[in-house]
C-alpha cells in the first residue's frame, strides 16, 4: 500500500463550507474552520409525528400513540396533497406557473411556439388590379371568408354544458352564423361532425 501511494502524483480535495482549502493547507486547518462557516450539505426535517413518543406522553399507550400518529399521519398527507399545484416551476421558461409547487415537467422550451386558432381575413383580387395593396389588408370584409360556406365549431349548447359561455369572448357558433357561415353540427354534443366546403378561389391553379 505504500508502495501505491507513493506513486499517486494528483490529489484533488474538494471541500464544502469553513475557509478555503488552499494547497498545501492542513485537514486540520479546515475542518477547525466549519464550525464557524457551515454550508448545507443535506436538509432533512422530522415529521410532527416523532413528538409524540411515551416519555412526552406517559398518560397514553403504546397501541395509542400508535394510533394518534397514524390519524395525524393522514391528516398531514391530506393537507399536502390538497395544496399541491402542479406546473411548471422554471421562471427562465415561457410556461412558467407562479403558483405551482410541484414541478410537472410541463415547461415548454423557450423556442417552442403555440398556435392559437382564430379567424384570419384574407383578400382576393384580380391579378390584373392590386387593389388590396391600396385599400389594405384591415379594410377587407370578412364576411367573404365565411359567407355561404359550410363550417363547424363548439356548438353554443356545448359551450353551455361546460360552462364556459360567461368566459369566452364570442361563441363560435353565433360569430360563424353573424358571418354568413352555413353553420352545421352533431346532433348529439361533442359527437364527431366534420364540415367539408368546396376550394377558396384564391387557391385554385390557373
């Protein structure tokens, strides 16, 4: 074994709170120094059951304290889990939830990007007269996307039995139908339907 150390020729030491260990200090030196500049290595807490042992308690059986830690045991994991709020934890990430305690693996990386659905305005015009350039883009009527056209949304009856028709700014149903839109739907709530309309004219090949 000597034989062996000898022959080390680097040592690392890393050291976690006292002074500094410099080279060529002593383990001495530096365990000396903790008991004044400590740093948490570990934390760790007792739960309030470990109180309430028989010398604290004599009037009580063994059987009972058993009994009294089981029930606050029960009482303690009910309150955690009544205020855990899971998200994500991380103030760096886009997705970050200021009242989550409980991180879920939910943060979206900051280069992610979320589509939002919505109604998009478009202009149409003869290729022969750019007249959406002069008018612009916000003048267009939006009605010319949806008139007379098949469409399906979240019906305002599904909206209603979800409750979310005092949230919402619009309904969907309604907005479609104001814009001229042929309006269909399942019969039955939240039931599959899809609506299937001929080809906007601005998409066709000439």
């Amino acid at each position: 074994m000597d034989a062996i150390k000898k022959t080390i020729t680097r040592k690392v030491v890393n050291s976690k709170g006292g002074k500094v260990c410099l080279s060529g200090g002593s383990m001495e030196t530096w365990q000396a120094s903790i008991e004044t500049k400590p740093v948490i290595v570990r934390r760790a807490i007792e739960n309030i059951t470990f109180f309430i042992q028989s010398d604290k308690i004599p009037e009580l059986s063994e059987i009972a304290l058993a009994r009294v830690r089981e029930k606050i045991n029960e009482a303690i994991e009910t309150y955690i889990q009544m205020n855990v709020h899971n998200g994500c934890m991380n103030r760096t990430s886009p997705s970050f939830n200021w009242v989550a305690n409980v991180d879920d693996d939910s943060c979206a990386p900051p280069e992610q990007n979320s589509q939002f659905g919505g109604f998009i305005r478009t202009c149409t015009e003869d290729k022969r007269l750019k007249q959406c350039i002069q008018v612009g883009v916000k003048d267009v009527d939006v009605k010319s996307i949806f008139a007379d056209r098949r469409a399906t949304s979240f019906s305002n009856e599904e909206e209603a039995q979800i409750k979310t028709t005092g949230v919402i700014p619009f309904l969907v149903e309604t907005r479609l139908r104001e814009l001229g839109a042929k309006f269909e739907k399942n019969n039955k709530a939240f039931g599959s339907y899809v609506a299937v309309d001929g080809q906007h004219e601005s998409n066709k090949a000439h």
